[in-house]
C-alpha cells in the first residue's frame, strides 16, 4: 500500500494553516506544518513532500527566499511550491517568484474549489512517480532474479556435466577393459565398479526427473495407509551401505506400537532415505547417526541427526532450494547436485507436512525433522494431476 503524500504548509500565521489545514484534509494526504521558513526547511530535512504551499508575506525567511534555498538544495530543488499571497503583485513580482521556483499562484482569500483543483494535479503527479519508482523497483527486482537464475542455471549445468561424464568415462573405461577379456576375477571387479558408477549415474537422472515432475506438477502420490515404522526400516535398509561405507553407528529411536500414517509410502521411504544419506555423506568417518520417530498429538516427526559437519545460520535457510550446496562441504558432496534435500522439502509438502532443519553452527552437527500432519487433522491438500511416479 502507498504511503500518504505529504504536502507542506508554510504561513506564519497559525489560523491562515488551521484553514489551509480544513480545506485539504483527507485520509491519503499528510499535512505538514510550518510556522517560519526554518521550521520548513527543518520538515523538508526528514520528509519527501509532494507539494509546498508557501505563504509570501513571512517575517525572517519569506516565502520567496525559502523558495530560493529550496531550490539550492538537491534534496527539495523539485518540490513544486504555490505561493500564497494576500496582495496583487506586479508582473516584476510574479516573475521574480516563478524565478524562486514558483509554479502557481493561490490569493487570499482563498476560493476552496480552486485550492483543491491546483493542489490535486500535483496530488496525481506525486502517485503517478510511487507507481513508477514501484514499478522500477519490482522490474529491477525481476532482471535480478533472473540474472542470479541464469547463473545458477549455468553452474548446474556445469557440474551437471561434470558429474554425468565421470561415470560414464568409468563405464567407457569399463568396457574397454572387458574387451580385451580380463580373467575371471579381474572381470568380477570390473563389473561391480561399473555398477557402482551405473547406480550413480541412475540416481542422478532419477533426481533431475523427479525434480522435473514436481516443478511441472505431474507427480501425483499414491497413497494408502501404512506403517510409519515400516517406510524407517526400508529407508535405513537403502541407505545402509553409504552408512557402513563410512563406518558411522546409527541408532534408532522409535516406539514399539502400528504409527499408521496415510500417505505416498514410496515418495516417504525416499524422502527419509534421503536424509539419512544427506548425514551419511556430511559426517566425517566413524561418526553418530540417531534417528528418532515420534507419534505426536497434531503430527507425525521423523528426525535424523547426525554430529557432522553442521550449518551455519545462512545454510540453513539456503539448503533446501534446487541446487544449493554449502561452499564448504562441496568436497563431501561425492557428486551430488543439491538437489536431494530440495526434492524432500518438495515431496513433504505434497502431502501436507513440513520439514526443518537446525545447527548450533559447524562442526555441531544437524538435525532434519520432516513433520507429517495426521490423518485426522490433515486437511485435503492439493495433489498435482498428471502422470502418476512411483
């Protein structure tokens, strides 16, 4: 919402402003007082104004000397001034006050139409430039994002080029290799290496898919119900061997008792696996993983924290956009694109819930908590229509 213009009223006189005062009084416009011209150019310090009346006739300052350092100044050289005046003026006069600055003269008395009539066109003026300074604003705002956005859509093009050609030159290098007919063992090795980097290069393409989807509203959850507990168990199960890898303990906080939960259970397990890869990755070797489960009165919470490497403030609000990875945990990122932890924060909002994250700063370690509403409380959430993704 625009702010009130603001219009300034100079006369020495205080009944002469009380009167100036009723006739221009409205809810958008503010009235500034002023009883001398030192007091005007003392409000013109701190205020942009849109339209100074400005009585002729003043003791110290008149109205046309102030006129004359308003003018003088960068700040208010461009605020329109009327004068009021109670005599008639030689054109000598006149032009010396329209040589001040003047754009109009008002006499006394004054004819209420015609105040309002002049003062209103510098009224629509005023509105006319917030509308434009506003409309600059939010095209500058718009070039910015779009510069940042053509930025970052080169870098991830980069990388992603980057990180699709080492696997395949892995799997090039492979096959050459079989080709010139290795024994038996040597050709096991080369075959669960290749797979290795064919499991990467899966992954990858499964993520820019999935993020595909999302941002063009075809994925569509397949729910049903089931155990909350069982999409745990899968998602340590996938995520195991990157944990083991490490040599990290993980421990598992959950309760004993059915946590049924309504949901997509695959898009869940994936979400959670994605975690618990996340802290696989950004933890040093032989570190702690706990996830824990809890049944709360108004939502379900999975947590997965770790004392890795942790966050600093920025981090945390910046992890979980598309492609964004801390600066200084890139060399643990092990080929990923930043877009695991964005493709959870997509894919929990769908249905309905939330996640966070929170760091008492590096090396503390992080802790995820996805939040998932119950059924009973969870209002109907919106699903994109299109191609179903399991």
């Amino acid at each position: 919402m625009n702010s009130p213009v603001k219009f300034l009223l100079v006369d020495d006189l205080s009944e002469n402003l009380l009167s100036l005062e009723a006739l221009l009084r409205r809810d958008d416009l503010e009235l500034l007082l002023a009883t001398s011209g030192d007091e005007a150019l003392e409000l013109l310090l701190t205020h942009d104004v849109a339209l100074a009346l400005i009585d002729v006739q003043m003791p110290g300052l008149s109205g046309f000397e102030l006129a004359e350092l308003m003018r003088g100044n960068e700040r208010t050289r461009r605020i329109p001034i009327i004068f009021v005046t109670a005599g008639s003026h030689s054109a000598e006069r006149r032009f010396q006050g329209y040589e001040a600055g003047a754009v109009d003269f008002i006499q006394k008395p004054i004819e209420p139409d015609i105040l309002r009539s002049k003062t209103e066109v510098f009224f629509e003026i005023y509105r006319q430039r917030q509308m434009i300074a506003e409309q600059r604003d939010l095209l500058q705002a718009q070039a910015d994002a779009l510069r940042l956005a053509a930025s970052r859509k080169d870098e991830f093009l980069a990388v992603l080029a980057h990180e699709l050609r080492n696997p395949l030159a892995a799997l090039q290098g492979g096959l050459e290799l079989l080709l010139r007919k290795p024994d038996e063992a040597q050709a096991e090795k080369i075959n669960g290496l290749m797979q290795v980097q064919m499991t990467h290069l899966v992954r990858l393409v499964d993520d820019l898919l999935d993020a595909s989807r999302i941002t063009q509203g075809k994925i569509e959850l397949r729910t049903s119900t089931f155990d909350l507990r069982d999409a745990v168990v899968a998602a340590v199960e996938m995520a195991r061997p990157a944990i083991e890898a490490q040599g990290h303990a993980l421990v598992l906080h959950m309760t004993e008792q059915r946590i049924e939960i309504v949901a997509d259970p695959v898009r869940i397990t994936q979400c959670i696996a994605n975690l618990l890869n996340n802290s696989a990755k950004y933890t040093p070797q032989g570190g702690r993983i706990e996830i824990t489960v809890e049944d709360g009165p108004d939502a379900y919470r999975v947590t997965v924290a770790d004392n890795g490497l942790g966050l600093t403030l920025d981090a945390t609000a910046a992890i979980f956009r598309m492609f964004e990875q801390v600066e200084d945990h890139i060399g643990h990122a092990g080929g990923g694109l930043g877009i695991g932890l964005a493709l959870v924060k997509q894919l929990v909002e769908l249905h309905g819930g939330s996640i966070a994250v929170s760091s008492d700063g590096p090396n503390q370690g992080s802790a995820f908590t996805l939040e998932l509403p119950r059924p009973e409380l969870r209002s109907d959430h919106p699903v994109s229509a299109g191609t179903a993704v399991s």
